[in-house]
C-alpha cells in the first residue's frame, strides 16, 4: 500500500488521462503543495490550462469555463493528455482557491449529479411544472433568484439539457 501510494503521488510532465486521473493528479498537486501550469488537451481538440500556487488553484480555463467551474470540470474528465510545467515563481494577483477546498466540492458536485442521473436518465426529456412549487415557498435562501429563475423556464418544451445549459 505504501508503495502504491508514494507511486500514484508521482506523474510525468507528459502523460494522460488514462494513465492518471483527473482526481489522482488534483491531489498530487494539492498535497505536494505544488505551483506550475497543467496544460490539458481534450480528445476532440480542446485545450485548457490551470495555474497552481502552493498547492491552491490561481486561476484556470476550460472550454467556456473559468477558474473553479473550470477546475470542476477537469475533475470529470477521463480522457486526454496533460502536460506539467513546474515553476516555483508564479507571479498573480488573483486570490488562490486550496485544492482541497475545490476537490471536496467537486466530488460533492458529481455525488449530486450521479443522484440527480437516477432520477432524470436521458437529459433530452422536457420537463413539466410540477403542481408543487414548494421550492419557491422560501425566498429566504441564498439562491431564491437563480430557482426562480429556472422555475419560469419550465414549460414542458425545454429539455434537461437546455436548463442546464440555461
């Protein structure tokens, strides 16, 4: 176990997802404490990098994405290369994100999106209003405007996708 554990802890500056996960890599780096540039190329061509400070997130980019939402997607990612680039004198001013902070909510982040596939299977259905509208009964909560908001795109014609996407 000790063996498995220093070797997983080690990567190539050159390899892929395959060879390493997302997840194995995000913590090596976290644990390391390490700063550099993980440049990651996608299979379908596309391209992102993540700058680390110290074993915390500085700034990242991915497809449309940025920085944390960036970072949460890398984390689903299985295939494709990466590339590390370690360098000891980053500069930035952007405020560092700890990895384990950023890992957490993204494992969070897939637990909620496994429970949520058990319910909704195919993301192409449409989606109906319900006759509940418990979720609108507290305006208290922090994202209220965001439910809403969703809650007025439902009209049986838009797709799980499209919400998402929305």
């Amino acid at each position: 176990v000790e063996e498995w554990q220093q070797s997983r802890m080690n990567f190539s500056s050159d390899g892929s997802l395959e060879e390493r996960s997302a997840l194995e890599l995000a913590t090596s780096l976290c644990l390391r404490r390490a700063s550099g540039v993980l440049s990651i190329l996608e299979d379908e061509g596309g391209e992102g990098s993540f700058v680390f400070r110290d074993g915390s997130l500085v700034s990242a980019s991915l497809k449309h994405l940025r920085d944390a939402e960036a970072f949460y997607e890398f984390l689903c990612m299985n295939c494709g290369g990466y590339s590390w680039e370690s360098n000891h004198a980053l500069e930035g001013d952007a405020e560092p994100r700890p990895l384990s902070q950023l890992i957490t909510a993204g494992l969070e982040l897939i637990q909620d999106s496994n429970m949520l596939y058990h319910f909704i299977p195919e993301l192409d259905w449409n989606i109906n209003k319900t006759d509940s509208q418990a979720a609108l009964d507290d305006s208290a909560t922090t994202l209220f405007p965001e439910q809403k908001s969703i809650y007025g795109l439902i009209e049986g014609e838009v797709s799980v996708s499209q919400i998402l996407e929305a």
